[in-house]
C-alpha cells in the first residue's frame, strides 16, 4: 500500500508479532532485510523473522527522554517464539562460531525485556534482568567507540572464486585482517539506503582500517594473486595503479607517498636567511622514518577470535598489554599504568557482565552498589535534618529574593519618598 495513507509492511506477515531479542555489538546503517535474510539461511528457512534496527527496549513504559543505544532486533510470530529465541540464542552467543552469525558479525543475542517479563523466554535466574540491562550500556559504548566507511569499490563480498587454492571470499578475508593482535574490522555490512559496503572498526584503528578499506584491492592481490578483478570494480583497479603491499611494514604504499615525502624532507624556508635571520641551518626535528606501530597481516584465527580473552567485545580496539618478552625496559611500569587505567574505568563505568559471569562475584558487585545508595540516602537524610533545623531558628521564615518587577517598583516608590535629610520637619 502507499505511504501516503502512513500504512507499514510488516517484516513478518503473521497475525501477531512481538520482538524476541537484540543483537549487542550489531552496527548502525546496516540494511535489516540482509540480517533477517541470513537468520532465516541458517534456519533452513523453516521460520520466518524480521529485523529492524531501533531504541533497545528498557522494560519500563515508553519515555521520550529515554536515551538507550540502538541495536538490531529480531522479531518472529507468537507461536513460533519459542522455537526461533531457542535456534538464534545458540548460534549468535559466546561459544558460537563466527561463520554461524549473520554475516559473520561477532554479535551477542540478548533477550528483549518486554518478552522476558512476559515469560516467553523460558525460566531465567535473578541476575538475567541486570545482565540485560548491562549488555544494554556496552552497546551504547559499542556505538561511542565505533566508527563508519563505506565503500564502492566491490559489490558482492560473499562470492568465492572458483579455482583458488583455498576457496575464501571477500568478506572473510577482510575478517582475517589482524592490527595489534586483534581484529581489525568488526563487521562488513550492505548500506542501509544505497548499493555501498560499509565497514566498522574501532576509533583507535581509524587511520590504519581507512587505508585498508582504500587499498583493499592491493592487499587482495598481494596475497591473492589475480582473484581482486573477480571482486573490485574498473574504478578500484584504475585508482591502485603504481600502488603496492609493503608486507615487512604492514602498509599499502603509493605513489603519492613519494612525492609528499620529498616534500616533507626540503628544508629551504628553515634555511632562508630571511625568515630564520641566521646562516646556519637548524635542527631538524621532523621524523625521518615511521613511527613504530604493529604491522596490518592476514590471520585466519581472526575469524574465530573472541575478544577479551572469551568473554566480551567491550574493549575492543585496546592494545595489548606488553610481556616479558619486549625489548623495553619500562614494560612492567607499562603494565602497572594499564591495569591502574582499566580498574578505574571499571569502578567508572558498569562492570561487564556476560551470561557466563561468575555468581560470587556478581553477588560482590550488586553489594557493593547497594552499600553505595545507602551511604548516598544517609548523606540526603542529614541535609534535610540541617535544613529543618535552620527553619526553626528563623521565625520568619527563609529569606526569599523577590521577583525583578516587585523590585523595580520598591525603587520607584522609595524615589519619590520623604526622608529625614533635608526635608520638610
């Protein structure tokens, strides 16, 4: 039907539909039909979902106010419930593979909240709601953290060439690509309204993930020699001439590289007499070589790497801690220094909280907030007996200043009054 009438296509044609869950660490600008596509593949098509990207539902009745973080939801029929939150929980959770998630996006399914207070997702424990409230602020700092580019140099990332040795495709080799240990891109997604692939990366990794996604197809071709034409566009190719793979660096270097180093390296404005006043050239400060950062290889255990050792994405993007086997001699103050910074930003912010989390010490935790609030209401309590004890000591009452207009009018009256100086006895 027409949107000028404001009617909605369902995305699951069923009498009665409700949300079932959200995918934590799911992309923004992602196209929700390529999600649901891929759900309902790994199903073998024996249900019907539908997803849409929106406000993670909080529990409680609808606040406009309400700032949660977006995320995908997945929505199914009524009486396929069950099934359908069974089936997509253990394909899209922790111990999962990645190459059973929708478009191997390493995601985690969380029950919606609504659903699970309805009790259609089963029996769960005490802590499920404050586990799904917590997921609820790692993805908002997901989405802080994260950032976007989108491409238009390849249009179907998921076809394999047929004849290579090991049969891969183009998605799964962007995933295999390593920085600092960890992966370097997050998710390979279609644009939401446009024929473009977007990627997402962490902030961190800005500067080397937007060289990778430019040069793509010289690092394709480095490795997989006359396959990057079965993938790129004629326009991709014709902007990578001259370009090429350092593989010692980790680097795509270019012709413009050259050039502008050249540039960077002539010294005639330091040394014209006329703007330094002086005959002897000045020290070059200005770097002669890269700086020392960790080189962009290819890694197929990136495919089924789980960040935080197995437990969460949510520091995603950090660098790793130094061991004993670097070179530095300040390695164990490296160490100290980190582990200060990520115990603070711990306390900071919510503790991460998986659906393998340890008991004993989410009991420990849940303590230790509520002994926070008590001190916090006892602290509240003793001003509102200070402020108490301060109005029966004025038996006036406590001074009010009054509005402007009263007190314009006061000076205009008092202006024209008589006093005892110099006027009429």
């Amino acid at each position: 039907m027409s949107n000028d009438h404001y009617f909605h296509v369902k995305n699951v044609q069923a009498e009665k539909t409700m949300d079932c869950l959200w995918f934590a660490y799911s992309p923004s600008n992602w196209e929700p039909q390529t999600c649901a596509d891929a759900i309902m593949k790994e199903l073998n098509y024996k249900y019907e979902v539908g997803c849409r990207e929106k406000r993670i539902n909080s529990g409680k009745a609808y606040n406009p106010k309400d700032k949660s973080a977006f995320a995908m939801h997945m929505e199914v029929s009524e009486k396929d419930f069950g099934m359908v939150f069974k089936a997509v929980t253990t394909r899209v959770a922790l111990g999962a593979s990645r190459k059973h998630m929708p478009l191997m996006i390493e995601m985690r399914s969380v029950p919606d909240l609504r659903a699970l207070q309805k009790g259609l997702c089963g029996l769960f424990s005490d802590g499920m709601v404050s586990n799904c409230r917590a997921m609820m602020t790692k993805q908002g700092d997901f989405k802080r953290n994260s950032s976007q580019m989108t491409s238009w140099s390849f249009d179907n990332p998921d076809f394999i060439p047929p004849g290579m040795a090991n049969p891969k495709s183009l998605r799964m080799i962007i995933y295999e690509l390593k920085y600092d240990g960890k992966p370097l891109f997050h998710a390979l997604t279609p644009e939401k309204s446009g024929i473009g692939q977007v990627f997402t990366f962490h902030n961190k990794h800005e500067h080397h993930a937007r060289m990778m996604i430019m040069g793509m197809y010289v690092f394709v071709e480095h490795h997989y020699q006359g396959q990057g034409r079965k993938w790129f566009k004629a326009d991709a190719i014709a902007l990578a001439e001259g370009s090429f793979w350092d593989p010692e660096n980790g680097v795509i270097v270019t012709p413009q590289d050259h050039v502008l180093q050249a540039v960077a390296s002539e010294n005639w404005w330091e040394t014209d007499d006329l703007v330094t006043g002086e005959n002897a050239d000045p020290v070059d400060e200005r770097p002669t070589q890269r700086f020392e950062q960790p080189a962009i290889t290819a890694d197929p255990e990136m495919m089924e790497y789980k960040n935080d050792g197995g437990e969460t994405v949510a520091s995603f993007g950090k660098r790793r801690a130094y061991t004993d086997a670097d070179e530095d001699d300040d390695d164990e103050a490296t160490v100290t220094a980190e582990e200060a910074v990520d115990a603070r930003e711990e306390e900071k912010s919510v503790s991460a909280i998986t659906w393998d989390s340890d008991p004993t010490e989410l009991q420990a935790k849940l303590a230790a907030t509520e002994e926070k609030l008590r001190h916090m209401e006892a602290q509240l309590a003793k001003a509102n007996v200070h402020s108490a004890a301060l109005l029966e000591l004025d038996s006036e009452g406590p001074l009010v200043t009054p509005p402007p207009k009263i007190r314009n009018t006061d000076r205009t009256a008092l202006a024209g009054a008589l006093t005892g100086a110099g006027g009429v006895d």
